[in-house]
C-alpha cells in the first residue's frame, strides 16, 4: 500500500514539473504576445484617467456656470470615459 502511494506521489510530482515548467518557459519568453502589454495597459490607463478628470473639470466648470447643457455633456463624457476604464458607469 506504502509504495502504491509513493509511486502516485512520484507520479503526480513528475506530470506537475512537465506540465508548470514548459508553462513558465513560455511565460517568462521575451517573445510572448503579451510582453509589450503592460507598458500599453499603463498608457491606455493614463491616457483614459486624464480623460475622466477633464470631463469632471468641466463638469465642475458648467456647475459654477449653473449650466444645464454642459453638465450633460460632462457627464456623458465622465460616464464614456469610466466605460472605457472598466465598466464603472454602472455605480455612476
């Protein structure tokens, strides 16, 4: 019963460092898909918060100016902009 238990062991042991290090070799490649995407995402990101934060500047402009109109069109563009950043529009 012991070595039957062993062997499973070994057995399982041996099929996870055949299946995680061909995984990590690829991952970790300089050639994935996904290698440039961080420094992308982080553009994206900054690019689509400055967005958000100039939608709320006019927002806060067209309040101030007690302006109905502009503060419809600030707060399409707010919602748009928390879209694209991930679906927070909803909590809007």
């Amino acid at each position: 019963m012991g070595s039957c238990v062993n062997a499973l062991v070994m057995a399982l042991f041996v099929l996870l460092l055949t299946l995680l290090v061909p995984a990590w070799a690829v991952w970790k490649s300089s050639g994935a898909f996904w290698s440039g995407a961080s420094s992308a995402w982080l553009g994206y990101l900054c690019r689509e918060r400055g967005e958000l934060l100039t939608a709320l500047a006019l927002r806060d402009e067209a309040y101030s100016a007690l302006d109905g109109k502009g503060l419809e069109v600030a707060d399409v563009l707010a919602q748009l902009a928390l879209e694209r950043l991930g679906g927070l529009a909803g909590e809007w």
